[in-house]
C-alpha cells in the first residue's frame, strides 16, 4: 500500500477514533449510571453539529466558543429528555425493551424536528465553518489545523472526565450509583441531581462530539444516527460501563473502519459500501463471542482501568 | 385536487392486511414469547429480497426465456421480459408468486430459527434485540453493496403483482388486496388458534418465567427457536407481500424504522393480544396514508412543509403516550383463568 494511502487513513483513523471516544464515553456514563441504552444518544450529537453549525454562522467562529455552547446546549436537550420522558418512565419500573422504544421515540422526536428545522432554512449538509490553516504539507501527508483542534480536544475532555469521576464528590457519587442504586439511596446520595448532572455531561461530551464531527465534514439532521452504531460498538468493545475499554473500543472501530477497511479495499478490492458493516460486525462478534468485552484485557494492561462498572 | 376514493380505500387495506401479518408476526415473538425482536425488518426483508431473486432468475425459467442480467446493459429487456410474462402468462404468475412465498417462508422461518440460538449467547436479555437490530443492518448494507442481487443501491423494479391479466388497474388491485386480506385473516386465525393451543400456554410461561419453564422441564431454546420459525415465516410472507404490492424491491425500506413501525403498531395494539396487534396495524396503517396524503396535498398547494417529518414526531408521542399511560395498550392481554378459577370464584 502506498505511503500515501496508509498516512491519510492513519489520520483519518486517530480523528475519528477520538470523536467516537467522546460520543461513546457519554454513552457508557448513560448505561453505568442511569442503566439506559440510549439511542436517542444519536440525536444529542446531532443536536451538537446544529448549534455548533448556528454558532459558526451567527455568533463566531472562535472554536472553543463553538465547542462551549455546543456542549451546554447538548447537555440541556439531554436533561430535559431526562426530565421529561426518562424519569417519568423510570419510576414506572418498565422493562429494559420498554425503555429502548422510549429511547427510540425521543431519538425520532429530535430528529424529525431537527429535519423540520434544516427543511425550513436549509440547513443540510453544511460544514461548520471556522478558519483553516494548513499545519504540516508533504508530498504524503497534509494535515490541517481540523485535525490539531479534534484529537487534543477529545484528549482533555477524556482527561477532564477522569478526574471528575476519580477525584469529585460528583464523580464518587456516580460511580455509587453506578455499583448499587439501592445502596447509594440508602447512604443518601442525592439520586435526582446525580441524574440530571450525569444526563448533562452525557449530552456536553456528545454534543462536543457532535461539533467537532460538524468541523470535521459536514453537519446534517442523519449524522448522529449514522455514527450511532459505531459508538455503540466502542462501548459495546469496551464492555458497556469500562471507561478505558471505551477509549480503546473506540479507536479499535476506528482503526477497523479506515485504516484495516482501505487496506481490505487495496488487497482484495473490498467496496467502500462495506464500510458501515465493520462496527456491525464488531458489535455482533462481541456480543455473542465476549459479552465482557476488552474489559478483561484492560485487568491485565494494570492501572489503565481504575473502576469496575456495575456489571464488570 | 381529486382523490380516487375507491383506490385509496383499496390501497388501505391492502397496506393493512401487509401490516396486520407483520404485526401478528412480532405479537407472537415479543407478545406471547417475549422475544425482543427489533431485527423484524431483517425477516420481513428475506422476504422481499427472496421476490427480487425469483422475479429475475425463477420467472425467466418458468415461462422458458434465458435468464438476462437485471442490473446491467440488459436491465429494460430484463424488466420487459417481467412484466410481459406476469402480464401474459398469468398462470406462470400465480406459481411465481406462489413459489415465492414458500421460499421466503422457509428461507426466513430457517434464519429466524438459528437467529434464536443467540439468546442462549448473550449475557443480559436486551443483548439479543441489540444483535438482531444490527444483525438486520449487516445484511441491508451487505444486500446493498452486494451489487447483482438486487441492483444494490438502485433497487429492482417490476416485481409486480399477478393480476395485471386483468388490464383494469383498479380491479387488480383489488384483487391483490382480496389476496392479501385473505392471507392476514389466515394468519390472524393461525395465531389465535396457537395462543389458546398448550403450545401458547407453553410460550406465555417462557415469557413470564423461565427458570420456572426450565425447571419443569421444557426446552426453552427449542421452544424460542419453534415461535422464531413461525413468526420469521410470517414476517417474510409479510415481506413478500410488501414488495409486490409496491412493485419494487431496495434495500432502503428495510431500516431500523421499518421495524419501529411494526413496534408502535403492537405496543399501541397491545402486547399479548392479537385483536389489538390488528388494531394497531389499522391504525398505524390510517395514519401512513393519511399524512401521505396530507403531504401530497400540501405540495400541490405549493407549501414547503414536509408531513413525513411529522409523521414520524406523531408515533413518537403515540409510543411515548402508551409508555407512560397505558401500558397494556388499547386492548390489554386477556387474563388467563382456567375452569377451577370461575368454578371457585377466586379474585383476580
């Protein structure tokens, strides 16, 4: 494989790899924390894309200011789903496929009126324009500032989040609630403001995701759905409540997705259509071959894993 | 702006009846077996792929014609060569349809019966209606890149139904529609039959317990295997159906939302009760034409606004309402009492 080809899907694989960590880490905090698989996750990214999209149009195209409001705005859409569908139902006791319709219900709801929104000023398939300076130029490589702002971001955000769930009364009353609910009621950790706090970081991380995806290509009312089952296969990798499993599940899917997908397409021309079937694959296999995922091996690589999900 | 009444009624029933198979189908996988089956669109897509594949490889063969590439340089001689052969030789065209929804019966009721197996695999119950919902996008993404199947991306078109003979469009949708409604009332009968059957008894106990199914000796995968066969077949005759009624076959119907549909009709309906899985078809089937029509008719009126979009906000909070207000649906499971229950007088 040429030079070329192997340093472009190289890149292309740490950028995405670390937007899908911060999509896939709010993700994993719903299901440690809350017990939801939320699909409706797919819409807070989306939800991040458009304000980070209004923002770049309207208010300024600085990118720490578009990354800010795109994670408070996620992050309020997120609580009020929380607030005004999740907790309702939760108090009902439903079953679990209960909850994945409701999921799947509000996903619909954000969507629709995300598209109805984009139908009205046509708003779709547009990139979030900030300025771009070309960073490094070789004949094999060009790397733009796009690529310096998505991977460091997501870096400090994975660190910002370590240290509020290792060393915060926030982050020991998560993982309380996390490893027993009943428990963590009982000692009187504030279960309401624990939820809403966590449904806010959930939305921020995937709304961060979200914009930066939107600076990345293009923003567009399908993107969160679209990226929605590789981010599932990144906490599915990481053994559905494993932070550093997630990290690294994440970057698995991206690594598979690009760099292993051009590699297929190279030697044995595999079509690009296939793509969208890699984090499929990757979902089905560990589900059914190692439901614990990459969590066993992260035992092993000592320290990278510092808590044990509920289930773990 | 004029709608044809009669053509609208019949186009109704016909997506009714469709619907109603599908329906019963998830009712007895989710509502009497508890199955999380969110991969209904995968079997109900075996169907539809299944009359992609005997509409240009069977048909040819039967009335004697060399098979011609569908997606190629030969593709309008292909679609020529359907039609005309549906068209004159109606015979040929019910064995066609005929052979069809054997296949699909039993290439799905196969497929559904391994898929089953997984349950055994996965760690929490949820794990399984997660694999069947990605397991059905893996084949729609393999279906769509997979190119001579069914065109991949284009779809195939011309798979029509076997009353065109008849040279009248509104007599042989009404004949298709008579078909289809016959199939559903078949269907729906099969269905009730096998609740009040030991059978159905069996499956509600897996349902509600089954440790307890376990312990008094059942097979419990076998059992889960036995009600996947005979909902996939359902699901792809539905399959089957659904594409011929729409003449066309691709790989873009059968997403996730496919499946959601088919979930608001029974959740709605309620779970456990086929009368209810035939309530929520209706209804979920009135609203579909209904907004398609509202949205017709709005562009006719020049106006920008999209009614699918609402369509789609309209189950949501249909779902969402059912959820939270009504649980057992619009027509909730009957309690089961035996003989000794009323005899005895006991309270529920």
């Amino acid at each position: 494989m040429p030079t070329s080809l192997i340093l472009d899907s190289l890149v292309r694989s740490l950028q995405a790899g670390s937007l899908y960590a911060l999509m896939a880490l709010g993700l994993t905090l719903t299901m440690a924390v809350v017990r939801l698989p939320n699909f409706a996750h797919a819409e807070l990214i989306t939800v991040g894309g458009y304000v980070a999209l209004i923002v770049s149009m309207g208010v300024s195209t600085s990118v720490p200011v578009i990354l800010c409001l795109a994670f408070i705005g996620a992050g309020l859409v997120a609580l009020i789903t929380h607030r005004a569908v999740y907790r309702p139902l939760a108090r009902l006791n439903l079953s679990t496929y209960a909850m994945i319709l409701a999921s799947f219900a509000v996903g619909l709801i954000l969507r629709y009126l995300i598209f109805l929104l984009v139908d009205r000023f046509d708003f779709f398939d547009k990139p979030v324009k900030v300025p771009q300076q070309v960073l490094i130029r070789t004949p094999d490589l060009i790397l733009t500032s796009v690529f310096a702002w998505g991977v460091p971001t997501a870096l400090l955000l994975m660190l910002a989040l370590s240290v509020v769930l290792n060393r915060t009364d926030l982050g020991r009353q998560m993982r309380a609630l996390a490893n027993n609910p009943t428990l963590a009621k009982v000692i009187g950790i504030p279960v309401d403001r624990v939820h809403d706090l966590t449904w806010l970081l959930v939305g921020g991380l995937a709304g961060v995701g979200g914009a930066l995806w939107g600076i990345y290509t293009t923003v567009n009312p399908l993107m969160g759905w679209l990226t929605l089952l590789s981010v599932f296969a990144a906490t599915i990798l990481g053994g559905m409540t494993s932070f550093a499993g997630t990290i690294l599940g994440a970057y698995v899917v991206s690594f598979s997705e690009n760099l292993l997908m051009q590699w297929l397409n190279f030697q044995f021309r595999v079509d690009f259509s296939f793509k969208p079937a890699v984090p499929f694959v990757i979902i089905i296999v560990v589900l059914l071959a190692r439901p614990q995922g990459l969590t066993g091996l992260a035992d092993s690589l000592n320290g990278l894993r510092r808590w044990r999900g509920p289930t773990g | 702006m004029n709608i044809d009444l009669l053509a609208t009624a019949i186009a109704l029933l016909t997506f009714f009846g469709i619907s109603a198979i599908m329906a019963l189908s998830l009712n007895l996988e989710y509502g009497l077996a508890g199955i999380p089956n969110f991969g209904k669109a995968l079997f109900v897509s075996i169907g539809a792929y299944t009359a992609g594949i005997t509409y240009t490889r069977l048909l040819p063969l039967l009335v004697g014609k060399a098979y011609l590439d569908p997606c190629g340089e030969t593709l309008a001689q292909a679609l020529d060569l359907r039609v005309r052969a549906i068209h004159d030789q109606p015979g040929i065209a019910f064995l066609n349809l005929g052979l069809t929804l054997l296949i699909a019966a039993i290439v799905g009721g196969l497929v559904g019966s391994l898929v089953s197996y997984t349950a055994l695999r996965v760690k929490e119950e949820w794990y399984l209606g997660l694999v069947l919902l990605v397991g059905s996008e893996v084949i729609r993404t393999l279906v769509r890149g997979y190119t001579p199947l069914i065109c991949g991306i284009n779809g195939l078109s011309g798979v029509t139904q076997p009353f065109s003979a008849l040279d009248n469009p509104t007599l042989s949708a009404a004949c298709f529609m008579a078909l289809v409604l016959a199939i559903a009332v078949l269907a729906y009968v099969y269905c009730e039959r096998l609740v009040r059957s030991p059978f159905g008894r069996l499956l509600k106990a897996m349902r509600e317990n089954e440790p307890v199914t376990l312990a008094l000796g059942k097979h419990v995968p076998r059992l889960r295997a036995q009600v996947m066969l005979i909902g996939s077949a359902l699901a792809a005759i539905g399959g089957v159906l659904f594409a011929v009624n729409l003449g066309f076959v691709s790989t873009n119907d059968y997403a996730v939302g496919f499946t959601l549909d088919i979930w608001v009709m029974v959740v709605l309906g309620g779970v456990g009760n086929h009368r209810g899985a035939l309530l929520g078809a209706l209804i979920v089937t009135v609203l579909n034409r209904a907004t398609a029509i509202l949205s017709i008719w709005a562009n006719a009126q020049g106006s920008q606004f999209e009614f699918n979009y609402v369509r789609y906000i309209l189950f949501a909070l249909i779902l969402l309402w059912v959820l939270r207000f009504r649980r057992q649906g619009l027509l909730p499971e009957h309690a089961e009492t035996t003989v000794a229950h009323d005899e005895l007088s006991v309270q529920p």
